[in-house]
C-alpha cells in the first residue's frame, strides 16, 4: 500500500515504514510528535488504484516526526562576469525534517 501525498508543494510516495525527508515543518512540531497529512494525491491498495480530482476522501498519511531539523548538502552559488572584477561566493543548505512514514490510512 502506498500513496502519493503533497506535502507544502511538493509529491511525495508514502509507503509505510519508509523514511522521508521533507521540507522544514517550522518549530510547531516536535521530535516523537504524531503529524497527519491529508492531501492524498493518489492512494493504491491490493491493487486498486484511487486517484483524487483534485484529493482523495477520506485518505491520510501518519507520520511521527524523527528529527524536526536536518540541514541538507551545501550548495555553492558561483557568480562571475569575465573582465568586470565581478565575482561573488555564496553557500546555501535547505532545511529539511526528517519523518517516519507509520501509517497510510486509504
């Protein structure tokens, strides 16, 4: 059983007992804290497909929250302009939250 969910803007496939790092879910949500998502995309059990137009009813995805901040690789933004003595360095890490996936309720 598995289930395509949105989670802030992004899909994600939702099996029970797999781990998924999505976008940071603010300071609200603690470690060990119980989180619900129900904006099921699509939900597939025994075989039978569901999709929603645009979610499916009554379908949920539980998940616990593992580690609430994980920040991910660093990414090196290099500018330059040849010849004009323009160059600028900047790093970035998104911040992610770590989830165990418990349940998908179709």
């Amino acid at each position: 059983m598995y289930a395509i969910v949105e989670i802030q803007g992004q899909q994600f496939k939702a099996e029970a007992e797999k781990f998924l790092y999505v976008h940071y879910l603010g300071e609200a949500v603690k470690e060990g804290e119980k989180v619900e998502f129900d904006r099921v995309l699509l939900a597939e059990a025994d075989g039978t497909v569901k999709v929603g137009a645009p979610t499916v009813d009554g379908a949920k995805v539980v998940c616990e929250v593992l580690t609430p901040l994980v920040k991910g690789d660093k990414v090196i933004v290099f500018k330059k302009k040849r010849r004009k003595g323009y160059r600028r360095k900047n790093g970035h890490r998104q911040c992610f939250t770590k989830v165990l996936v418990k349940e998908v309720v179709a």
